[in-house]
C-alpha cells in the first residue's frame, strides 16, 4: 500500500499532467506580432506578470500578491472543459458559470483535498469579483485583450463586429480594481475611433 505522501504526491502530478491542456484553449486574442492567436496558458502567464508589474496601480493598497498571482494562473484553467467564451459573444456567456463550475469541481477534484478545496475557493473569490484581489486581477484579465488590440490595430475587433460602445460596456468592471488602468483604456478607446480603428 502506498504512504499518504506518495498518494499525495500522484494527485498532485496528475492535475499538473492535466492543466497542461490549457496550452491547447485558443482565445481570440492575437499576440503581439499578430502571427496567431494566443492560448489560454499565455493569457494566463501574461496575466501574472502584469499582476506583479501593474500592482502599484491597483485601486486599493493591501493586495496579496501571492494569492492575486494565483488567482491569475488559474482562472481560466476551467477552460479545459468548459472552452473559453469570446467576451463579446452574449449567448455564449449564457450558462458560462454553471459551465465552469462543473469544471471546476472535476479538475481541481483531482488534487489533494487541501488544495483541491483552495484553488476552487480562489477560482470562485476571482469569479464573484468581490476582494479586493479578484477586483485587480479581474481587472488586468479585461485590460490585457484590450491592450492587445490597441496593440495590434484592432484586428480582432473588425473581425467581429466590436465597436467602442461594446468594448467599454463590457470591460466597465475594470474600474473597480484600477482607476488608472480604466483611465488608460478610455485613452486607447479615443485613440482607436480618431485612428478608425473602432466605430
């Protein structure tokens, strides 16, 4: 019979085996030198270090940045079975949650319960958006396509349909975590409609 540790141990290699999926989850952002559409594992990468970069920007003062970094590399891992949802696709945002959910519980479930019941607790704080952590990070997951697009002149936007009033009414949360980096969205919104990028 194995010890506790090697079982715990085995868990633990299995759900790392399995997050490797989210290297397959392609998102409708294009990187940077617009050669292809990113994957959920880069968003995710991209996040944390924006996460540790921008923290000073945040509305509030007393993050934990351990727990932010976290929650930015695994927010989206419920991706592998639930897909990622294009933020401007209003039907598909339809049973997003429950989706996930049911996500959550399996592909964490594999972990040892500790940390099976931590990373499920973390992914729920970022998804209620209500900490002051799930406020910033949740803020910098809507700054970093919009940042890419401005980047990248609108590219995806054109491709499907998105106008200024769309990109601002869906990423208004934002402000709740970052004053500053709402500020900024609001320059690249302007910038992009005098350029014609955005309608």
């Amino acid at each position: 019979m194995e010890d506790s540790t090697s079982v715990r141990l085995m868990k633990q290699l299995q759900f790392i085996a399995e997050i490797d999926k989210v290297k397959q989850i392609i998102r409708q952002t294009l990187l940077l030198d617009k050669s292809r559409q990113e994957n959920d594992a880069e968003h995710s990468w991209h996040m944390a270090m924006a996460v540790f970069i921008l923290h000073e920007h945040a509305n509030e003062t007393d993050i934990d940045l351990v727990k932010s970094v976290k929650m930015a590399l695994i927010h989206d891992i419920v991706e592998i079975d639930a897909g990622d949802v294009f933020a401007y696709d209003t039907a598909g945002h339809h049973n997003k949650f429950e989706n996930e959910l049911k996500a959550s519980e399996r592909i964490f479930g594999l972990l040892p319960d500790d940390q099976a019941a931590e990373y499920k607790q973390l992914w729920l704080e970022f998804e209620k958006g209500e900490t002051n952590e799930a406020k910033f990070v949740g803020a910098i997951d809507k700054f970093m396509p919009i940042y890419h697009n401005y980047l990248t002149e609108g590219q995806q936007w054109h491709k499907h349909g998105v106008t200024s009033e769309m990109v601002l009414k869906r990423n208004q949360p934002l402000q709740q975590g970052s004053d500053i980096l709402w500020a900024r969205v609001n320059e690249f919104i302007e910038e992009c409609k005098e350029k014609g990028i955005l309608e």
